[in-house]
C-alpha cells in the first residue's frame, strides 16, 4: 500500500487499538492483508450486531411496557374498579 496506509485501510495515527493489532499481526507476516482486512470487518460487523441488540431490547422493553398499561387499563375498565 502507499504511504503510511495500513492493511485496515487507515492511517496509522487513525488506527484504533483492534486495526493496529491486526496491522502488528499483517507487518509480522503472521496473517495476509485480505485476511487483516476480514478480520476487522468481523469486528466491525460483531460491535454493529451487539448495538443493534441493544436497541432492539430497548423497543422491546418500551412495547412491554405500553402493552402493560393498555392490559391494565382494559381489565380494570372492564371491571368497573381498580385491579391492576
């Protein structure tokens, strides 16, 4: 690559701490720049995945509770006091 470009694609002074180890790895000719650059998009693609877990909990925990409250408000309408 030219300049002071990794295998991750960044500058090195741009590099966080997970594309400068794949960098150590692919400078060391342990691993390939192909396989440097898989790796970090494994990565990539593995933090995407957790946050979109979490914010799908999150909708999720909002649904239950607004299904909660229209569960209560249907049951203690229909029983002409308050239940729930």
């Amino acid at each position: 690559m030219a300049g002071d470009r990794g295998p991750c694609g960044g500058r090195d002074s741009e590099a966080g701490p997970i594309s400068g180890d794949y960098r150590k790895l692919h400078l060391s000719g342990q691993i390939t720049e192909e396989q440097a650059r898989l790796h970090l998009d494994i990565q990539k693609n593995a933090s995407r995945t957790v946050l979109l877990t979490v914010e799908g909990l999150g909708l999720l925990a909002a649904e239950q509770a607004i299904n909660a409250r229209v569960v209560r408000d249907s049951v203690n309408t229909a029983l002409d006091f308050v239940l729930i």
